[in-house]
C-alpha cells in the first residue's frame, strides 16, 4: 500500500492535545475565545486571569497549550495538568472530583518549585519551609506535619517554558516537559472541606505566593496555565472551586484555567470570583433550519483543514475523500475529538482492507460500531428530553434534571454560533432520533 495508515493512525490520537511540536497541525477555530485571550495577555496593564469552559474534547488543552507556548518568550511559564496528575501520579481519579481549592494551590506551588529548580533557580530555605508548614497544618495528627517538598516536588511532571535570569538554561523559550521522578505520597482529594475564611488556606495561599514573588525577584513575570479542571464532574466541587472561593484567582501571577461546562449550564458564570470567563464549545456542524442532516460550511472548512494538516506531509490527503471527510465531520457533533477517533477507527479498517483510499462502505461501518458504542445506555427518558430539544425552535437547554447527565455523555452537544444553543449529537440522529428529525427546522 502506498497510504501509510499507521502514520495517520499514530497522528490521529483522540487522547492528546495536538503537540507542541506540530504547530502546523493546529486549525484556526471559529467563536474562539483564545483570540480575545491573547492580546488579553500581551498587554501592561489589567488583570490577567482567564477560565476558559466547555466540555471535554472541544480542544481546550491544546489551546491553552498554544497560550502557553505564546508567553514564553515574556514570561516564565508553568503548565500544570492535573488531570494527568490524578491518573497518573495519585492514581485515583474520583479524588478529583473532589478537590479542594487550596489543594489545587498546593500543587500549583509544588509544580512552581520543579519548574524553577528546573531552569536553575536556587530556592530559599525559607520559601520552601513556609511552603511544608502551611500543608503540615492539614495533615492528620497521627501522620504529623513532615515532608520534604524538594521530594515531593520531584514526583509531579510539569510543562515550563522561558528563562530565568542567570539560569542554567539561558537559551531555552519553548515548553519542555520535566518528568515526575518520585512517588506521590499524600492524601489528595479527600479532606473535610475548608473554606477561604480559614487561617490555614490562608497560610497556603501566602505560602505560594511567596514563592512566586521570588521567581518574579528574578525578573521574569510567571504566568501559570492549569489543565484538567474541567474533568470535575460533581456540581459542588465546581461550585467550590470558582463561586464559593476566590483563591484561585488570588494567586500573584496571570493565570489561565480550563473549567467544566457545569460551569455555564448551572448558571455559574456571571459569580464566578477573580476569573474573565470564556466558552469554547464544539464546532457548528450543523444547522437545524435545514433539517440537522447537511454539514455547514464552517464545519467543513474546519475539519478538511483538521485532516490536511495532519497527512499533507505524508502524501496521502486523498486517502479520504473529501465527500467522506464532511459524513465525518458531521457525525463528530463538531468535536474535534470525536472526528479524530472517528478518523482512527477508519484508518484502521481501511488498512485491514488493504486500500489505499477508503471507501463509503468503510466509513459507514466505522460510524455504525461508534454509534452502537454511544447509544449504549440511552433510555426512554433521555430520549423523551432529546425530542423536547430537537422540537424547540430555539433548540434552549432544556429545565430536566436529565440535562447534566445528556450533557456529561455528549447525548446533548452546546454550539456557540448566535446565541448559544443546543442539539442532539449526530450519533443519536442516525437511529436513535432518526424519526423525530421532522420536528426540526423554521
């Protein structure tokens, strides 16, 4: 075969952000609030403090991570995912659904400490003991207050980017990751709730900010870039998180967040504390005045762009046509990772059919397997609340207690364009809806 399937297969990961180190791999995305971040960032003056929101695979990370990348030749940046932290590093993933804000800080400072040391900056003593006193006043008696945050700090894997002044690595600007060597070995996301009122979040917030006043000592303004909080799924969490407390957006530094889509659909928005918030959701695939059933054409720019990107360079933009190319954009429901596991799953029947171009069939049985796999779990009431959506002429968030859990699986999908609005996803149109498409349009 002359398509190398494997290449498009291993560059087609719905797991990873688009890397830094293919640039060119990024599309310019229609209603993205990363344009009005940027200049955001770029000026002297005004708080710096952004939460950018939306569900999980609209591409969140690889924007910030291209925010990130942006700032390093100003500041000294600091990317921290906690998301890969929780799975990897705690190796408990319901932990956080349950953190706490002056956690989060926590492991911000801890994250803060590799990146420095990373770059040559040697810490004070006094920076980092004031650091293990302010978490030693939460830890549990019997366990007592001791550990060496040079240690501990050792186990998280941070992104940094930039200089600092006199630092060992005087020439590097681009983001580069610093592997976690050690073990995690605190409790995380499992502590009875404090509140920004209590002296020993206080102490935690003083304690971090300590330490990044004496970064900035050397000249350099940090800017700090926070993934995966967008993975929270309980409603309370979020709401301690970005209403109830304002720590996050005390920390002395520009700092940009990814945040969960609860945070719109509960009506967060307008109270969340020391945060500019922004939306990100998926791409307009779909225009519901002429039935749902035909791509738009800023869904078909956008994703043929996704995929050239992607293959130009191997010689193989032909291996899907782009008639076939559009049926997938459409059925991702406009998330680009949807359409990049869409292309995946492809790529892999195509080569066990030993083509160099994939074919309607091919793709049509791709997009059955992923349909039975998104159909599963779908009840009467789900339905029942899906119809409600796709018979409202202004497709609105329907007022159901279902609403989260069709909006958490992707049942339902938000779209930015005009007011925001919201429809099926075009997995569901294909058989589960398929009757009730007739209610759609005006």
């Amino acid at each position: 075969m002359k398509t190398d399937w494997a290449q498009i297969h291993a560059r087609f990961d719905p797991e990873e952000p688009i890397s830094l180190a293919h640039p060119d791999w990024r599309v310019a995305r229609p209603y993205n609030p990363a344009d009005q971040i940027r200049p955001a960032l770029n000026r002297p003056f005004g708080d710096k403090r952004f939460l950018i929101v939306g569900t999980v695979g609209t591409g969140k990370s690889t924007e910030l991570l291209q925010l990130a990348e942006a700032r390093t030749e100003r500041d000294f940046v600091v990317v921290v995912d906690l998301w890969q932290h929780f799975l990897d590093k705690v190796g408990d993933r319901s932990a956080l659904d349950h953190v706490q804000p002056w956690e989060v800080v926590f492991l911000v400072g801890l994250h803060l400490y590799r990146a420095a040391e990373a770059r040559g900056h040697r810490w004070s003593g006094d920076a980092t003991d004031r650091l293990a006193r302010a978490r030693g006043r939460f830890a549990d008696d019997k366990a007592g207050p001791t550990f060496d945050v040079a240690q501990l700090a050792k186990s998280v894997t941070v992104l940094v980017g930039g200089v600092l002044d006199g630092g060992a690595a005087a020439t590097a600007t681009a983001l580069a990751a610093v592997a976690g060597t050690g073990k995690w070995s605190l409790p995380i996301g499992r502590w009875q709730r404090a509140t920004d009122q209590d002296e020993r979040v206080q102490d935690m917030l003083a304690a971090v900010n300590a330490l990044i006043a004496e970064v900035q000592s050397s000249g350099k303004r940090v800017s700090l870039f926070i993934d995966g909080l967008d993975r929270v799924r309980e409603v309370e969490t979020v709401h301690n998180l970005f209403v109830e407390s304002s720590l996050l957006g005390k920390l002395s530094c520009t700092t940009v967040l990814t945040g969960p889509i609860v945070v719109r659909r509960a009506g967060f928005g307008a109270a969340i504390r020391g945060f500019e918030t922004w939306v990100l959701a998926n791409v307009p695939v779909l225009d519901p005045r002429d039935g749902a059933t035909t791509l738009t054409a800023t869904g078909r720019d956008f994703f043929r762009s996704a995929w050239r990107r992607r293959v130009e360079a191997l010689g193989c933009v032909d291996a899907v046509p782009e008639v076939l190319l559009d049926r997938l954009a459409w059925a991702s429901g406009g998330r680009a990772r949807e359409f990049v596991r869409l292309i995946r799953m492809v790529a892999e029947r195509t080569y066990d059919a030993g083509l160099d171009v994939t074919t309607r069939v091919i793709v049509d049985d791709a997009l059955d397997a992923r349909r039975r796999i998104f159909e599963l779990g779908v009840n009467r009431r789900h339905i029942e609340v899906l119809e409600g959506v796709l018979a409202d002429p202004r497709h609105q968030l329907p007022d159901d207690p279902e609403a989260n859990r069709l909006l958490d699986s992707f049942w339902l999908l938000p779209y930015p364009n005009e007011s925001e609005w919201y429809f099926p996803h075009p997995l569901l149109l294909m058989a589960k809806l398929r009757g009730s498409l007739g209610s759609v349009g005006g």
